[in-house]
C-alpha cells in the first residue's frame, strides 16, 4: 500500500469512528468485566456501533520502587527471578481479598475491584501487598532494600477495548482492556509518589548579626520570604531591619531537604467510603491512615497515606 493510501485509509477509519451516527452503548455494571465479556466490542465499522461498560468502585496500582536503578544493578537472571516473585506475590494478595488483576505493564500491576465492599478489599489488599514486600520480598530478596508503592482511587471507570482484531501469534499483544476515567490515572500517580523520597534545595538568604558588646557575629539562615518580612519599610537606599544586630547578608541555597511518602496513598473518596461502609473498622477508629501534604498531577483532593502492616506476616517471620 502506498502511503498515500495508508493515510486516506486511516482518515476514513477516523471519520467513521467520530461521525455522529456511530453508535457508542454504555452499559453500567458493579462487578470487573473480563476481555470476553460480550457487552465490550471493538469498533465494528460496519454496524457502526462499539459496546462499553462503566464500573464506578475502587483501583489499586501498586509497583516496585527504584525498578530502574535496581534493573541497572542486577543480572539478568537474578532481575528475572526478583520480578517473577514480585509480580506474582501481588497477583496473590488481590486475589486473597477479590481483586481482579486487569493490567501488568513491567513492574507495574493493577486491580480492580467489584463494587460491593470495594473500600475494604482494596485497603485490606494495600495493606496485605506492603506487609509482603515489607517482611517477606524484602528478606528474601537480598542485596537491595526492597520497597514498593501502593496507591488507590474511586470513582467511575468506563471500560472499553482497544486496537484491533488480530489473528495469529501476536494477537494477544493486540487485545486489551482499556480503564478511561480520573481514577485509573490519579491511582496511578499516587503509586508513583508511594514510597518515593524526594530531594529538593529552595534559594535562601545567610544574613550576619554582628554584637558590638563581644564583637562576636552569628549567621542565619532565612528563607527569602522570611528576610524580606524583616526588613521595614523605607524610602531610601538603605536596609531597616527589624533586628537591632543586622549587619550583613548574601544569597544562599537552603537544604538539602527530604521528604519519603508513605508506601500506601489513598484519596479522600477512598477514606470516605471506607467511613461509610465500615466506620468501626480499625483503619477508621485507630487513623491508620492520615491526610498528608501530596501533590497530585490533575488532583485537588485530599490524600491520606500511611505504613500498614498485618501483624501476622511480622510473627510469620520471626518464627
């Protein structure tokens, strides 16, 4: 096929997919669908219509921290063997609490819940993965410092396939569920800071007090806003600072800070349908989890975090 025909074929699938007499059926349903289910389709151009579903319930990413150094430092057996353990530790422990396993990109694995008590299984699930990776990947994987970062969201999901009909060995690369909706990717992004230390300077000022009576100086570190806030007012060309003492002062670079974030993060709907659904849990009674300063890519909302663990994977490994 000459290019030119290949992008005139492509356009024709475009506008056929985009007219408005192309037909998409929604079809709403609280439990996963698997990649069989007859009520999701491809784009059938001919009939002109696609089958979607729409599932509003919790999603729970959770993946290996520092995978890329980890994969630099290691060889390739030993690399192979640690992801084979993580992988399908994971799909365990979601399946333990009813979690349906619906993507495994790399490290990365996501579950999906069916609504019915979808706040506990998937916190329960979180909790179990992280008192894994803590007490049983992190002793038996030996010579790293084994982490992983857990994150989760709730809200409605629509769920729909994507490419195309293939046939043949590769058609399996071809088939795929795909997850569209605010909660699939703010999971996602959580799971991205969970566990994860970030580093950081902020531009400061050292300003130099100097005490006539001993002739002794001392140096402060401020930040620029907290400088500025002790100089007063003035017309003229010269400082008036609030302190007495004030002598000097140059630019700086305050730091270095860290902060790490917790291994599981969760969003405030998740912490509120938990309350909701089960408000004597111990997550609930106990504050387990609590509001954290985290930053969200396309999330306004509050997050809370925290570092669960079942106490029984701790006297498992003690025996």
């Amino acid at each position: 096929m000459a290019l030119d025909d290949f992008f005139q074929s492509i356009d024709d699938e475009v506008k056929t997919i985009l007219d408005s007499s192309f037909e998409v059926v929604i079809t709403e349903t609280n439990y996963v669908p698997d990649f069989d289910d007859a009520n999701i389709t491809y784009d059938n151009l001919d009939t002109q219509k696609k089958k979607c579903k729409r599932l509003e319930s919790c999603v729970l990413y959770v993946d290996i921290r520092d995978s890329a150094k980890i994969s630099a430092s290691k060889q390739p057996h030993t690399l192979a063997k640690m992801y084979s353990t993580f992988v399908r530790s994971m799909i365990s422990c979601a399946k333990y609490y009813g979690g349906h396993v619906r993507n495994i990109i790399g490290d990365r694995v996501m579950v999906v819940f069916d609504k019915e008590n979808c706040f506990k299984n998937a916190i329960d699930t979180a909790v179990l993965m992280n008192s894994v990776c803590k007490h049983i990947l992190n002793k038996r994987i030996k010579s790293t410092d084994f982490k992983c970062g857990i994150g989760i969201d709730y809200g409605k999901m629509l769920i729909t396939k994507s490419c195309a009909i293939r046939q043949g060995a590769e058609k399996e690369f071809y088939r795929t569920l795909v997850w569209l909706g605010r909660p699939a990717n703010t999971a996602s992004r959580l799971t991205d800071l969970a566990f994860k230390t970030e580093t950081w300077t902020t531009p400061g000022i050292r300003q130099g007090n100097h005490y006539k009576y001993t002739d002794k100086w001392l140096w402060l570190d401020k930040t620029v806003d907290g400088f500025l806030d002790d100089l007063e007012v003035t017309y003229s060309r010269n400082l008036k600072h609030k302190d007495e003492d004030f002598c000097s002062f140059h630019k700086t670079i305050l730091g270095p800070y860290s902060n790490t974030y917790s291994p599981i993060l969760l969003t405030k709907a998740v912490i509120d349908g938990l309350k909701k659904s089960h408000p004597n849990v111990d997550y609930i009674e106990n504050e387990l989890f609590r509001k954290k300063e985290v930053k969200v890519r396309d999330y306004s909302g509050d997050v809370y975090g925290g570092d669960v663990t079942f106490t029984a994977v701790k006297e498992y490994e003690d025996a």
